[in-house]
C-alpha cells in the first residue's frame, strides 16, 4: 500500500516511534522527555532528509493537542490554591511577564523588526512551561512545599494571562501588523464584541455548564462502563473547544480550559483525569512532535547571537526579574532561588502562541524558530539550573553580605506580636498547619475555648489568620525557631495537622526536646511511618485509611444496633 494514501497512518507512527526512542534517551540523561519529542519532530520535519510528515495532519493533530493539554490544565486548576498565594503569584507573574515582554521586545526591535511582531515575539518568551515546571518539581518533591506551591500558583496567573492574550491577540492583529485601515475606533468595538463573546462563553460555562456537565458525567458514571465514562470526558473537552469556537469565536485553547476548570467542580474529578491522562499523554506527544517539525537548525548557525539573546532572557532574564521580585516580597533567598528556576524556561504556551502569531502573520517563521530554539535550550538547562540552587545560595551566603542578609531577613510574621494575651504562651495547644484537617481541629477548640497558636508555612495565610483576630506564626515548623515562637516550650500539646510525614520525627523531636512533658498529637498518611511511631511512642497518631474504616465500621455496626454484639457476648 502506498503510504501517500495513508498520511495519518504514517504520520502517527513515525510521530509516536521516534517520540519513545528520542523521549527515553532524554529522560536517560536526565533531561525533559519534552526536548525528545521536540526533536523527533525535528527529524521527521522538511528540514531533515528522509520522511517527511504530512504538516496538515501534523497541524490538526496539535490542535487535539492543544485542547487536550489546556483541558488538563484546566481540570488541575485550583482557585483555593492560588488564592492561598495570590498576594505575591498575581503581581509577581503579571511584572515579571512584561519585563521579560519588554526584553524580547526590545531585543527584536534591535534587529529591526516592527513593534507588533517585537511584542508577539516578546510574549512568547515570558510563559514557562507548565509540565517542564511540573516534572522539575515533582523530581524534587518540592509540589506540596509553600516553595512550590508559590511556583504554581505564579504558574497559573501566567497560564490565564496567556489564555487572554489568546483571545485578544486576533482583534488586536490589525492594530499590531500597523495597518491605518484597522487602527480607529473601529479597533475597539472589534475588541469590545470580542470580550463580549469570551464573557457570555465564560457565563454559560460558570452557570449552566457547572450543573449540566457534573449531570452527564454521572448518567454516565451508572453505566458502569469505563469506556463511555472516558468518551464522555473527551467528547465533552474537544466538543467545547469545538462549538467555542464555532459558536463564541473563542479560541480552542480557551474552550478547553474552561471545559476543564468547570468539570474538576464534579465529583467525578478525579476519576475524569485518571481515566483521560493517557490519551493527553499521547496528544501531547503529537503536539510537541507537530512544533518539532517547524524548527529550522540552521538559525543557530546564521542567527547564532539571537539564539544567545533569546536563551539569555529566558533563562538570566526571566530568573532574575523573578528572583528580585520574590525578595521584594520579603521572601527567603532559597524561596527566590527556587521560585526563579521553576520558571526559567518556556513551552507549549510559547509554542500555541508563536503559532497563533505566524497565522496572523504577526510573527515571521524565524520567530517561530528562535521560540523553538530557545525552548529547547532552556528546557535542556533547566534541570542544570535547579541543581545549581543549593550551591549558588551557598556561596553567596558565605562570600557576600548582601547574601547573608537575604538568607537571615526576618519574616514580618515570623513572631508573636507583644500584645498576644498570656493564655495564648502557656498551655496552648500549638497546631502545626492549618490545611482542611487543621481548620477543623482549630474550630472544635475554639468551640471549646481552648487557645492555639498556628505554625504554618504559608506566610499569605498566616496574614490572614492574624487579620481575623488569631494567633498564627509564619514559618517551617521543622525549625526550632519557628516552634520557640510559637511557645512551644510551655505548650499543653503540639498538633502535627500536615500529612508531611518526613519532617513528623523532627518536630516531634524539637518538641520534646524543649519540652519534655508536652503531649503529641500526629496526622499521617503513611502506615510505615504510623507504626514507626507507635513503637518509638512518640505520641498518638492518626492514620487516614485507619480512621477512615473505624469511622465506616462504627457506623456499619450501630445500623444493626446492639443485639448481634450481645449475642456474641453470651455465645
């Protein structure tokens, strides 16, 4: 069979083939599966010999990517968790991004493109990666740290300022390629239909979407049939991006995300991610293949100090624009440090918008390729720059006092005002996190009018706590510090309500050492790391699961009342 005939066929299998083979050796040397996909894109792209993938299924196949991609985006969106952030993640992501805009802008009108191009272009530069960022994290296990819980969320406001300069970018084209027949009043009325049309998409997914979509997913759910369970997800995700963009004029992009956002509302959550994740898997890596196709490797031999400017925005540029807005904040420098890495990179944003400004023709095909060209450096020098954090904050504690000043500057939170009344010092209970569980707890004590004092990490919810009249300090309560602060020495009991079982043993240690008669309460969700302390009698301890069933079977057996319990008594 010619296989001219079967160009989705062969497309697919090339694509998916050297994606594994390209993919496996990159994880092999500890880089990004992405940068494999990149390249076997590459090489099966017109800029290499030998197979040459159809680029029109090549396009329609990243579109699927592309939807798919911004529907797990959006189905892992958490408004709480950015929210829990949202006083250095919204102002942070917003000034960084247009710095680094301003750079690559600024860089591109030195090489004499035009302004709109120049900002286009400048755009595509200042969005990371959001599953570069992701894995980078994942590796370190830094997600459920308030480090990275700040990346994330600084993550997400660039993920929703890019959402909207992809609904905005169309109207605005004519303003931007310097047209004077588009640049009048006219502009804005284009612009005001377009934002009405986002709003109106936007309203019907939060009011009728919110009750219709979660309906379907458990008609379906009751089939029992997995397989119509995971079709109903997909045909949901591409029939909103479809009819989005058929019917709003909104982006696939934006459809998709929303699609996302409004099913994570849904019970079955969870269950829709599961079951959907190999199939975005696999669209991703057709998506990644697809951009691969569009790099042109002979840009780093004819436009070698562009590339270099390009790499140098995103990976200086971006990292110290962050870096330096993290300790404005008044953040710790391992938190600026971590912060600036996460984010020294760019990806599939990047990539969905120098797409969308090639087909405006807003971005000549050298911008696509220098985009290209820095994602992949960036992304390759990204776990680099990460492994360089510890040594680099090393020695600029140790050789220089603006260093050491940043590392020991004090966190404004991190000390009970002097005002704190007495019952709030002496046989308190100290309540480490203040997360779900730990909100909880501190409302069944406060109903008890017994006093606690919070230790938790996040600083933005320390400030909150304080505002509403509590007693909270900031800070890692695996430093002794942090726990002195809290006056853990003259505590009644110290509640660990984090289910961080790692850094359990050291505050409990801390505790006991600084007071040897305090009473431990302990969460976990590790059953290793319950029987370790049960032998080591470190306190009592509540195990998730454990609780969880006790809970079921004393509801199990009141349902049958005592008399089965009394004859077995007597039996």
């Amino acid at each position: 069979m010619d296989h001219h005939n079967i160009s989705l066929i062969t497309t697919i299998a090339w694509g998916f083939g050297l994606a594994l083979v390209f993919g496996f050796i990159a994880e092999r040397i500890k880089l990004p599966a992405l940068v494999g996909y990149l390249v076997a894109g590459f090489l099966i792209g017109p800029a290499t010999p030998g197979f040459v993938a159809d680029a029109g299924i090549a396009s329609q196949l990243s579109e699927i990517g592309v939807m798919l991609l911004m529907f797990g985006v959006g189905l892992h969106f958490s408004l709480n968790d950015l929210m829990s952030v949202r006083r250095i993640a919204l102002p942070g992501a917003i000034v960084q991004m247009g710095l680094a805009t301003a750079l690559g802008a600024g860089m591109a009108m030195m090489w004499g493109w035009a302004v709109g191009p120049a900002i286009v272009f400048g755009l595509c530069l200042s969005c990371a990666s959001t599953v570069v960022l992701l894995k980078a994290l994942e590796a370190r296990n830094l997600i459920d740290t308030m480090n990275g819980k700040i990346a994330v969320g600084w993550l997400v406001v660039e993920d929703l300022v890019t959402v909207l300069v992809l609904v905005l970018l169309p109207p605005l084209s004519g303003l931007l390629s310097g047209k004077e027949a588009t640049v009048s009043a006219g502009i804005w009325v284009t612009i005001g239909q377009t934002l009405l049309q986002v709003g109106a998409f936007i309203a019907l997914m939060l009011i009728v979407g919110k009750r219709v979509l979660p309906w379907i997913l458990w008609q379906v759910a009751r089939t029992g049939s997995r397989e119509l369970f995971t079709l109903s997800v997909v045909a949901v995700a591409i029939g909103i991006a479809f009819g989005a963009a058929e019917l709003f004029s909104v982006s696939f992009a934006l459809g998709a995300f929303f699609a996302g956002m409004v099913m994570r509302e849904s019970q079955f959550s969870h269950r829709a991610a599961e079951e959907t994740l190999p199939l975005r898997d696999a669209f991703s890596v057709l998506f990644f293949v697809s951009v691969g196709m569009l790099f042109k490797p002979e840009i780093i031999l004819t436009q070698p100090l562009q590339v270099l400017g390009v790499v140098a925005i995103i990976v200086i540029g971006k990292f110290i624009a962050a870096a330096g807005l993290v300790l404005f904040f008044r953040y710790p420098l391992k938190t600026a440090l971590t912060v600036s890495a996460s984010l020294a990179q760019i990806g599939e944003f990047s990539f969905i918008l120098a797409g969308l400004g090639m087909s405006l023709n807003l971005l000549p095909p050298e911008g696509m390729s220098l985009v290209l060209a820095g994602a992949i450096i960036s992304i390759a020098l990204n776990p680099f720059v990460f492994a360089g954090i510890k040594p680099f904050a090393g020695w600029l504690t140790t050789h220089t006092k603006i260093g050491r000043t940043l590392d020991q500057r004090e966190d404004p939170y991190a000390e009970l005002p002097e005002t704190t009344e007495a019952k709030y010092l002496k046989g308190q209970v100290v309540l480490v996190g203040f997360g779900r569980v730990g909100k909880r707890i501190a409302d069944a004590l406060e109903s008890q009018n017994i006093a606690y004092v919070v230790a938790e990490q996040n600083r933005e919810r320390v400030e909150d706590l304080r505002q509403m009249g509590k007693v909270a300090v900031s800070g890692d309560a695996t430093e002794a510090e942090v726990l002195i602060q809290a006056h853990i020495q003259h505590a009644a009991m110290l509640v660990i309500a984090t289910p961080d079982s790692l850094n359990v043993r050291r505050m409990s240690e801390i505790a006991q050492r600084l007071n040897p008669g305090i009473k431990l309460v302990i969460r976990t969700h590790s059953e290793d790391e319950m029987n370790f302390i049960r032998e080591e009698k470190l306190g009592t301890v509540f195990f998730g699961e454990e609780e969880l069933a006790k809970g079921m079977i004393r509801h199990i057996l009141g349902a049958f009342g005592p008399e089965p319990h009394t004859e077995h008594k007597a039996a």
